[in-house]
C-alpha cells in the first residue's frame, strides 16, 4: 500500500519570493470575469420577466438548465483538467463559457435561453477544478486554503461589478440587453489570452527563484501520481467532499440567481440601479471567504490537525449563516442587508475551506476529477434548489420563508457526513501500481 498526500516534518524552508500569489491574482481575475458572466441574468430577470412573459416556474426551468449542464460538465471538466493540466484544460473551459455567454445575446424563448444556459454551464464548470489543480501546484498545504480563500473571494467581486458593467453598457452606452451579453464575451476573450501568456507550473515558468520553489514543495513528494475514476468512486474520501458540495453549493447559486428578486419584489429595489446593497453584502462575503481561509491555514500553522482546522472552521462558518432565519421578518432594508450578508460570509468561508480538502486527501493529479465529482453533486443540488424555488414561490405568493430555513441547516448537515465519511480527513490509500 502506498500513503500519499502525507505531512512531513522537519525545518520548513524560508518564505523567500512571491511570484505565486501572482497566479492567485490571475485566478482571481478569472474568477471575477466568470461571475460577471454568471451573475448577468440574474439582474436582468426582473426585466426580462417582464418583456418576454417569463412565470417564476420558467425562470427556474432556466437556471436548473445551467445547473444541469454545469453538474454534469464537472465530470468532464475535471477529468480533462487532471488529464492534460489547468493551462489547456482551463482555455477549453473559457472558451466554451465565453460562447455560451454570447449566445444569451441572440436567445429569445425559454428553450434558446436554456441552450445559453447550458453552453455557459459547461464551460464554467471547469473554473473550480483549474482553481483548485493550480493552486496545489503553486502553494503547500499550510498556505493553501489561504490562497484559495482569495481567489473564492472573487466570486463576489464578480457579483458587485455586474452591476456597474450592466450600467456601463446599457445605461452610459445606451446598448439593449442583447447587444450587452455580446460585447461582455470580451472578457472572456481578453481572460483566455492572459491565461494562456501567463500560466505555466512553477517548475517550467523560470520566474520563481529557488528558495519559493523550495517553499512551495516542501510538502513530501506524492508517490502516486494519478488515481482514475474507478478508484476515486470507491474513496469514502471523495463522496465526503461531493456530498458537503451536494448540501451547501445549492445555498449559493440561490442567492446568486434569486436575491435580485427577492428584494425587487420584497423592497421594490432594482439591483443593477441601486448597487449599495449589493455592494455591502457581497463586501461582507468577501470577509468570510478571507477569513475562512485564513482561519484554516493560520490554525494548521499553529499545530492544529489539517483535520481539526477544516471542520471547526467549516462549522463556524454555518453558524454564521443562521441570521438568514430573520431576513423574512425584517421590514426595513437596511437591517435585512447586514443579515444577508453575514448568511453570504458564513456560506463564503466554508466554500474556501471545503475547496482545500481535496488536495488534503488526494494527489495533484487526482484533484480536478475529486473536484469534478463534487460539482456534479454541488450541481445536482443546485438544480433541486433551482425547480424547488420556482415552485415553492408560485405556491406561496413569492415567500422566501420556507427557502431561507431550509438554507441554514444545510451546513451542519454537511460537516457531520464530512465527519461520518472521512473522521480525520487522512490522505487516502491505494495499491501502488507494479
């Protein structure tokens, strides 16, 4: 049998150079440009609603559209990336999101929505297994739930800048809807030329001076380089991490696709109008999505267990989702603001940290597809979340009491069959090849 993914001991080496937190900015652009493509419809379904006759059930078939096609797209793309390494698997990737975000700009019926949807949702799906993969490549394990903090963060600065790009271009240039999803698949294009100039491994990029490559492989070297889907199905390891994903990446995708609503039908404010509340929330999920990591990586470097580090810092993070409860029963907007926002930074924090424990437990090359069985099952919540809210508003006159609940208890559901599946997230076994 052969261990791998362990933590040696020993005197670390010094912390000399910083050229990989120069691949966390390129990520973190990455990220940001991903969520401005994602967030856009969100903000314009009230608009949209209105002037194509969209019903709250259309919307939903809409999103589970995306969700389907984006849970599904993590299997591929996270084989693809184990398979040929986050610098082509991850310009495939933009390249197909950055069509399908273009194609919402010729879409007109609920089917040519979806088909958008579902292009956008492929290719997406392969940002997180990239994220993921390079940042094993360029940090050791005490700094990576750190790193991946930061770049989980972007996602909603991706959220705050959708609005400022809709009015830049719909208001300031005075472009329609349609012509706006067309000129914003620019970012896409501009995203995919950087990425491809500037990644590369450590090893291969010649800008890392020695003492930071030493840094960043001072963990023990993997003795297993790759594990295929027939034994990554059979690790009580993996099904931990996708089933954390199937419980709380529902949460998020809610929000991002629901809350414009929510407060233009609850407050009669448009988002991509009025951009201080949107701005104060996702700021505040930026917090915990830093914190989080930090928080992890800073009690591993104090001597804590990578396993006592990540689920203490996880189940902190649920409770910080618990004021959501009260959200419905707040009439004033600017208490509902801070509460929701609190909920985001709760939801943001055990997003970095559940990203970090893949790498945790399996080796470099095993990571995107462990990735990619958690997105496909974070995927198939998120289109139950989606079907579930469309229905659940029709019934309900649009009340968001049930949903808000029901969000709040997903994390501590999810850390304890994290617990029950892997007790101490130990790197996983597998029979060494002959």
């Amino acid at each position: 049998m052969a261990t791998i993914g362990e933590t040696g001991g020993g005197t670390l080496p010094a912390r000399t150079g910083r050229y990989r937190w120069m691949i966390v900015a390129l990520l973190f652009v990455a990220t940001t440009v991903n969520y401005i493509d994602r967030t856009m419809l969100g903000l314009l379904k009230p608009q949209l609603s209105s002037e194509l006759g969209w019903s709250e059930t259309d919307y939903g078939n809409i999103v589970t559209a995306f969700q389907c096609a984006y849970a599904f797209g993590f299997l591929i793309m996270g084989w693809l990336i184990d398979r040929f390494g986050p610098k082509i698997g991850y310009s495939i990737a933009i390249t197909i999101w950055t069509i399908g975000h273009v194609a919402h700009g010729f879409a007109g019926s609920v089917a040519s929505f979806m088909a958008a949807r579902a292009m956008l949702g492929v290719g997406e799906a392969g940002h997180f297994p990239s994220v993921v993969r390079a940042s094993s490549e360029w940090f050791p394990q005490k700094e990576r739930s750190y790193a991946i903090g930061w770049v989980n963060s972007a996602t909603t600065i991706g959220v705050i800048l959708t609005a400022p790009t809709m009015w830049l271009f719909m208001t300031w240039l005075g472009l329609g809807w349609r012509e706006t999803f067309i000129y914003t698949g620019l970012f896409g294009v501009i995203l995919l030329v950087l990425w491809i100039k500037v990644y590369s491994n450590p090893r291969e990029s010649g800008k890392v001076s020695d003492a930071e490559l030493a840094w960043i492989e001072h963990d023990p070297p993997e003795k297993i380089e790759r594990i295929g889907w027939a034994k990554i199905v059979t690790k009580r390891e993996a099904w931990a991490f996708a089933v954390g994903k199937f419980l709380t990446d529902p949460v998020w995708f809610m929000m991002l696709f629901w809350l414009p609503s929510y407060f233009n039908s609850t407050y009669g404010v448009d988002l991509k109008v009025v951009l201080l509340p949107m701005i104060i929330m996702y700021l505040l999920s930026d917090v915990g999505s830093i914190a989080g990591g930090w928080v992890s990586s800073k009690l591993i470097q104090s001597g804590r267990s990578v396993n006592f580090a990540r689920k203490a810092t996880m189940l902190g993070a649920g409770c910080c989702v618990l004021p959501l409860l009260f959200v419905t029963h707040v009439d004033n907007i600017w208490l509902a603001i801070p509460l929701i926002g609190i909920a985001l930074a709760g939801h943001q924090a055990f997003s970095s940290t559940i990203l970090s424990i893949p790498p945790d437990m399996f080796p470099k090359r095993a990571v995107g597809s462990v990735i990619g069985l958690g997105g496909f099952a974070g995927g198939i919540g998120g289109m139950i979340m989606s079907t579930s809210v469309g229905r659940v508003l029709d019934a309900t006159g649009g009340n968001y009491t049930l949903i808000f609940a029901a969000c709040t208890t997903v994390y501590f559901l999810a850390v304890l069959s994290i617990h029950l599946l892997s007790p101490k997230l130990a790197p996983v076994t597998v029979e060494a090849k002959a």
